[in-house]
C-alpha cells in the first residue's frame, strides 16, 4: 500500500496519512478481535480501534464484519471525522463516529472498544452502578457511568448515529476507561488495545460477579483508596493473560 | 420431484402444489434448524417453518425429528390443514397445527417456530413480562403475551393438539412477533425465517439479561417511543449475524 | 459368560442368576452412563441401574468407576441384597444398597440413578419444593420429596451406607418418580433406563428455570389436573431424545 | 540436576536443597495446574505448589507463568523464605510469599493454592459466609473466614506482597482449609496436592449452588456434627475424581 497524501484547508500539503499499519498495532487488532469474540464479549456486531502510533489523527479499525472473522487484510485507517483515508471503502460500521469523537475527545485514548457485553447490559437499564470487586476491576473506579442518548436527543434509535450523540456519549465517558449505554451496550477506552481488551473481559466477570454477590446482600466493594492505588499502579504481568488468550482465541 | 395436483370441491384443478421448496428457502431452513440448536433454544424437540414464497396456501418444515439433524431432504409440505402434500408420509410434529392456523391468521407472517427456549420458561410461569432491554429486542414491545391454554379448554395437557388450541394461540399472539406459552415454551414470526431465527436468539438472551437485571433492581425497559422507532427500522446488517451462526453450526 | 445357580436355605437348587445382560439393557446402561455424564447430572461420582428384564431379583450397576468411562465390560450384576453374582469383585460403589432396596420397595421400578446433580442440590437444602415448570416434568408432582437422613439416625455423614438409611430413603421416595437428599444429591426411578435418564436431565432443567422464575416474582406451576394428565399420557416420541442425546455422548 | 548445597550461618553445610523434585510430585503439580485452569478456578493468573516430600524446609511451585501452559520443566523450588533454590531464577511468582508463611505457620500443609475462583469473589466482598452444602465441602467448616487486608495495612493494592500481609493472611487462615481474600480471591491448603485441587474444585461448585440457594429462601448448611463427622472421614475414592480431572485436561 503507498500512502496517498492530503492538502489541508490552505492548500498545503499535510504529513501523509497512514498507508500500512505499524506490524505492532496490526497484529493486535487482529488478536483483539479474536480474543473478544471468544470470550462471548463481541458477538457478530461491536467493534475495536487502535489509534495510529504515529499519527493521533487516524486510528485503525476492521471493515464492517463479524470480529470473530477479521484478518489482518480487513483493517483499514480512518481519519477522526471517521472516513475512511482509502477512497472507495464502502464497506464501514455505521457506529465508527464512536471512535473519531472519543479520540478527539481524549488525547490518552490509544484504543476503543464498542460492545454488547452480556452481562454489562442489566447494568446499562439500572440504577445499580458497576463497581470494582477485585483489583484489577479497579479502573471502574466509584462506578461505570451509564449514557442515556436521549440527554442528546429522544427521537431515533438507541444506536450511536450522528456527531451528537458519539460528543454527548464521550462527554459521558469523561475520564473514565468504561462508559455503558442506555439500552445498548458499552464502550472501554484506554491506552493500548491490550489494556482495552483486558477491561472488556474484566468487566464483563465483574458484572457477573457483581450481580451475584447482590444476591448474597450487601457488596462490600473496593474502598476509595484501592481504586486510586490500583489505578496508579500498573498491572502485573498484563502480557500473561494477553498471550494464554490469543492462543486459545488463534490457536499455534 | 413433481408436483401433484388436487381438485377442489367443485372438482376443479387448483393450481399445482409445490413439488420442491423453492432452493433460498430450503438453504435457510435447514440452517434455521441447525443455528437454533447450536444455541440451545431448540434441543430434541421443537420446529421451525416457512411459508411457501410462490404459494401462501402451503408451508414448508422437516419431517418429525430432532432439528439439530435436519438435511435438505427431511423437508416437506404441508398444506394450512396441516396435511402433508406428499402422500404416505408418517412422520410429522402432532403439535404441527400451530403452524397452519397461524399462517392463516397472520398473511404477513412468512415463518414460524415453535420451541421451549430455556431462559423463556422462567417467563411463562410468571407475571413478570419479558420486555426489550436493548433495541434489537424492540420486537417484545410492551412485553410478549402469555397464552393460557385454559382459555381454550382445561382439560388435556400443555401441547398444542387441535386446532382449536392453535386458534387460541394464535388469538394470544396478535400482532405480536413473540407468545410465551404457560408451562410450556414459545412461538415466534417474522417476515423471513432469518427474522425469526433473529427474534429467537434475541428473546433468549434478552430474557437471561432482563432476570439478572431484575436481581439489580428496578430495570429501565426501552421506552414506547424506543420500541416504536425500532420496530419501524430494519436492523442493520442484519445478514452478518446470519452468517456468523451458520459457520458455527454448520462449519465451513 | 455362564450363569452360575444357588442353593436356596433348604438347598434345592433356584432360577439361574443371570450370567449375562440382556443386550439391550447393556446398550441402554451404558449410553446412561455416557449420557448422564456429558449433561454434567453425572460428575466422577453417581451411579445408575437396570433391573433384570428377566428376573427382577437382579440388577446392573457399572463396577465402581467414573460414569463417563463406562463401557459393557464394566456392567455386572448384584441381587437386591446388593452382593455382586459374578464372586471376587470388589470394585463395587459402597452407597448400591440404594438400588436394592428400591428396588424391593418398587416392584415397579426397571432403574434407578443416584446423582449430585448441580442444580438440585439448591432444593436439598430448602424449603422450596422442586416443582413442574412444564409437562414434561409433571412426573416431578406437587413436588419432589425431601429426605433427610436424620430421620433414620443422625450419627455418621449424609451418605447412605446402611439398609436402614437406604430403606428410609426408600420410604421417602415412596409412589414419586425423585427424591432429593438433604445435604447430598438425588435419586430418579422409573419404568425403564430411558425414562429415568429422562427425568434426570429434565429434573436438572426445571431446577435451573424455577429458580430463574422465583426471581421474577411468585412463580405459576403446572395445576394438580395438569400434572395428573401428564401423569397419566406417554410423552411423545422419547427416543428421538435419547437417540440425539447417545449420538452426542458417543459420537456415531 | 545436582542438588547444590548451603551453608548456614555458622558456616556448616547442612542437608542438600532439593536438586530434582519427586517424580510423583513433579506429576501431581502439572496435573493440578492443568485441571485447575480446565475447571476455571485458575485463569491466566494464580499459583499452586506442593511442599518437598523429604524435606519441609522446601516447596515446589511454577515459574512465573499462565497455569494452564506448565510443564514439568517450568517446576522449581523455593525455600520458606521464598528464594529460589537454583539461582539466577528471574520468574518468579510475587505473591509466592503467600506460600512460604503459610507452610510455616501450618506443619501439617502439604500444598497450596491461590487462585481468582471466580463463583468465590461474591463471598470475599459479602458478610454472607460460605458454607458447606453437602458433606463433600465439610472442609468449610462453619463457614470459610474471609481475610481482610486492612487489618495489617490499609496502604497499597489488595495483592499480598510482604512478609506481614502473608502472615495476617495465615493468621486468618488459622486451622481452616479455605480462606477468602476480601477484593481478591482465595486461598486453599491440604494435605496434598490432590486434596487441595478437589477443594478448589468443590469450593467453586459449592459456591454456585450457595447463591442458587440463597434464591430459594433460607439455607440448611449441614449440622456442627455432620461437619466434625466428615471432617474425621477420609473421602470415598478421591482418586476417580482425580484421574477423571486429569485424563479430561491432559488427554490420554
């Protein structure tokens, strides 16, 4: 692929757009979408981006298909106002202005995550929070905030269409790595498509959890002070999990 | 195969029944039999039709047998009494009545199932409505009926046998896309046996999602306008799932 | 194998015992064996057994040994004093006394399974009754007894080791078609393997789905009149059940 | 391998460090990784040693590394004071300092295990406390105590990184065979690596069927007696559970 190039609103002519992915970033969008769909958190629908390493203004993301399925052959490069950067694609997920709004929104955001988590979606239509059970679940922080698209707008649908709605659901998600929706669904941000896919799959058994220890009564969840030792720390020996997954997810 | 002809009452010849499934619809309802069964909402029992595209007069479903073992040539006709088109065939669903009468009430509907979806069960037992948690489940609306078959007749047991029974049922469906059946299981339509292989998926799902949801606390439902709009759409891509569930049961 | 005989107390010479299974029984328990444990109602413990079609003095039981592992080598025979016929074998479950004496209370009972199956346990331990969500668990009645072993003698653990525990139990399953075992497990009778196999694994399903439906709300089970009819019909085409179910346990 | 030796600190060599660990142990402890990790009681993460045979003054415990990948080379020695026996060792499991303290405070320990069991994190943040539902899970005693890591330190995360929270964590363990980890996991001791294995099993499955109880309406755990009378028993058979858990892990 050769990176085509383009002029900017004075005419000049900008750094090129991305023509071919980092290998890195390639070979973990990939794994990534495997690795979700194995673990029941992407079904056919959802999607997942990394943004550019060396471009913040384009991130990477499948052509509208089931995860379960993509190959490194399916990941194209879109722009932040998300068209794709090679004309003639037309095979694009509707909800992609997700992607183009929240890494606008948030210079930190490396990667992005749109799912529908099973067992996240009692917690999108509750008034009961998710919140951290054990350490790792610690970047859910005092809670997930849960986006209602009508505080955007109450026609339409509950999908994710316009502008609008993707600014008001990155307003929603703040500073936090999960943010769920109303009806819908979840979207996870974060610094890396690994640690992106590890929240997805830390949410999702935290919600499970979560749900039956309400049975039990009263949660005792992590206290203010875990959380934000947790989230100064880093993980121990993320890349662990990372592989044993790929290799169940891709097998070799 | 050739198609055999019938008189009418008056003796005259009505138009050919149909010898062979048109080949779309034989391809869709052999992997309608094998998807359901790979997800758990059928198991031995249950079965799924489609109304003949050329000949609304007549319905097409596989021979008495577990759906999960469903080929091509287990298909076969029936008319909307129920009544093999082909003579001689022994092996048919008693409870094949369903089928017939609500083809007849419902012109719109062109496919049928009939299953006992595990997660549906705790529903028809209860005065608790299974109601859309996300928008691809808007088809529930205010929450799927139950039918009583009660209101029919109290004696006999649960299964659908006459064709009274399957009045009733049909009566309880309405224009609905979704009937709980009390102590028993659940009957989905659609326009396209690829729409109710959706619905089927979804209720399931839905209905597992709704009794977590409801161990949480009160559950936020989508709203009137939400299920209106939804219904009013066609889901997006809807093709993708298909696909998706017809390699993994199906391999290939 | 040939049969061996016995001299009665007066020493006249009895009926042959039975030297080999009939082979349709044989096929039968171990299919059971397989079947049970690829539902998971079977772990590495439990056990089930076929009366003698021929004389119902005996029955066949698997040596001691994982279900799942089964195969007809491993079938022997015992009377209803629980002595193997075939002398020297000494890989026997210590708990078969379960099966004898059922079997000397129930002259109408053709087999008997013990199990842990999961999701009983819950109703081993409650107040709630296990009662029928559907017709095909209508054998399950107004609801499944409860023993408890501390009614026979509350010394030792909660495993039937003695004739007196076993008769207990016995007394508690009295006309039902499954007890449940306070702290322990299960045990399904029936009229043939295939039905309690049936049972069994219905059992486990109802279980699952009444305690989904007690979290909506007060739960609607099968009417007295509903149960007795169910009681009273066949169910419809059983084998096609069982034979799905073998296939997927043994492959072929 | 040649065992090395040390001397101590008055300069006197004393017994040799275990150079090549007992071939029975070598296989129980890849067995164990392999069964737990296929039964979900580990994950990527979690550890599980066994406690040198000929000398107790050692225990033997995995590199660094998912559970589910061990094989016999990846097995190495620690001392009580968590050192490696063969230097230069740079894999090493940081929480290993939970398996030193408790092989100290407990002689009888044979093997132990830390894992993120998930159907247990619901009772490791919940006053409700684990009780055994049948007489397999007496090892649970009155209910399993629950370790709360603010009574050494209310600093840092929630993983056990220093001598001190190990030995609180001992200390709460105190004469029991199960301790929660309040926002983390557990921890389960026996007399062997097979025993330890067979309580995390039943640990889990208890668990589950708790909180399905708990649904029911109140619970009746088994009696003070019957727990003091299967305590003092030894379990009928451990081995089938074993070889089955094995054989469905490892193949063969």
């Amino acid at each position: 692929m050769i990176a085509d190039a383009r002029a900017n609103a004075s005419g000049t002519i900008t750094a090129p757009v991305p023509g071919a992915p980092d290998p890195a970033l390639l070979d973990d969008l990939v794994a990534a979408n495997r690795i979700l769909s194995d673990h029941g958190v992407l079904d056919a629908y959802g999607h997942i981006s990394g943004r550019d390493p060396g471009d913040p203004r384009y991130y990477w993301i499948s052509r509208s298909m089931a995860p379960g399925l993509v190959t490194g052959a399916d990941i194209i490069a879109c722009d932040l106002d998300n068209n794709p950067v090679q004309p003639g694609e037309t095979r694009l997920f509707f909800e992609r202005v997700i992607h183009g709004e929240i890494y606008r929104a948030r210079p930190d955001v490396m990667a992005v995550l749109h799912s529908h988590s099973p067992s996240l979606i009692p917690f999108c239509n509750s008034d009961t929070r998710l919140r951290p059970m054990v350490g790792s679940a610690a970047f859910l922080g005092e809670g997930a905030p849960v986006f209602d698209i009508r505080t955007v707008d109450d026609q339409g649908d509950l999908n994710i269409c316009t502008s609008a709605q993707a600014k008001g659901l990155a307003q929603a998600l703040g500073r936090h790595g999960l943010v769920l929706l109303r009806g819908h669904g979840a979207v996870a941000v974060g610094s890396s498509i690994r640690q992106v896919v590890r929240r997805a799959i830390i949410a999702e058994s935290n919600a499970k959890q979560q749900i039956q220890a309400t049975l039990l009564g009263p949660v005792h969840f992590l206290t203010p002070s875990e959380i934000e030792y947790a989230k100064r720390m880093k993980p121990k020996d993320p890349d662990r999990a990372w592989q044993l997954w790929k290799q169940r997810a891709m097998g070799g």
